[in-house]
C-alpha cells in the first residue's frame, strides 16, 4: 500500500503532526522483556521435549505468555489513547 491509501485508511497522522510526537512504547518495558524470557524458556521447552510432556508443558507456557503479551498491548494502546 501506498502512504496516501494508509493515509486515506486513517491509519497514519496527518502530514503536519509527522515529526512531533515521540516515538517510544506505552508498555511497561519491565514485563515485556519477562514475557521475551519466558516466551524463549518456553520454546526451548517445546523443542528439548521432543513431543514428550516436556512438549506440552512449553506449549501450554508459550500460550500463556502469548496471552499476557496480547494484554500488555491492549493496555499500552488503552494508555496511548488516553494521552493528550
């Protein structure tokens, strides 16, 4: 897609914004990199149990974290809304 289809999307700022607002994250950082850890914990899981128990323990794990990384977005979208 082109900028001009994004920006007639809506999905982009105005033209004239492009440049002041600052380009850092809503969420909290701390957490994010626990659910990176834990996501990669989990995946070695996956691999290392060899689809034994191991397997579903990781598997179960990565969905989790999936999930909590799904939240921490929402509310870091929720924040970034509701900043002026």
């Amino acid at each position: 897609m082109s900028l001009e289809h994004l920006e007639q999307a809506g999905l982009l700022l105005p033209r004239e914004e492009w440049g002041k607002h600052e380009l850092t994250t809503t969420a909290k950082k701390p957490i994010l990199l626990i659910l990176g850890a834990v996501a990669l914990l989990a995946v070695g899981w996956i691999y290392w149990g060899d689809g034994r128990f191991l397997t579903w323990i990781g598997a179960g794990l990565f969905l989790i974290v999936l999930f909590g990384f799904i939240l921490l977005s929402i509310q870091a979208i929720n924040r970034q809304c509701e900043e002026p």
